[in-house]
C-alpha cells in the first residue's frame, strides 16, 4: 500500500546500539527535485541527530535534542 507518491521512508533500529531508530525518506518534491530527511534517535538519550540540507546543498547529521520531536507520553 502506497499513502504518498512522492515519498519513500526507511525505518533500521539497531539492537546492537540500544534499540536505536535510524530513519531516512525521500521526498519528490513539486517541481521533480529530491530532498531527504532523516533522524537517529534513541529513547534513552537526550540527544539525537537531524539529517538537513545546508546552504549549499549537501546534507549532514546535526546534533539535536530529542525532546522536541519524542514528547513524553508518560502518566504523572
């Protein structure tokens, strides 16, 4: 089953690296161009990487904090 087109994602959790999620997908954008967008995170970590474009054009891992895209979903 196919929800989009234009978008083709992989998901890899790595038990060797504590359950951590890599993911990256390929977006065909509008006007034929690509773009990727990818993440590597781990629930037991604070900290996790954003694949993003730079003003060049090239694309690199920048550190991020995972708080801002895993909420805490835990009761209180």
């Amino acid at each position: 089953m196919v929800k989009y087109a234009n978008l083709q994602t992989a998901v890899v959790v790595s038990p060797d690296y504590y359950n951590t999620i890599f993911s990256v997908s390929k977006i065909i954008n509008t006007d034929g161009s690509i773009s990727y967008l990818g993440r590597i995170i781990n629930k037991k970590y604070f900290d996790g990487f954003e694949l993003k474009q730079n003003v060049a054009g090239t694309y690199q891992l920048v550190k991020m904090e995972t708080d801002r895209v895993m909420p805490d979903c835990s009761q209180q």
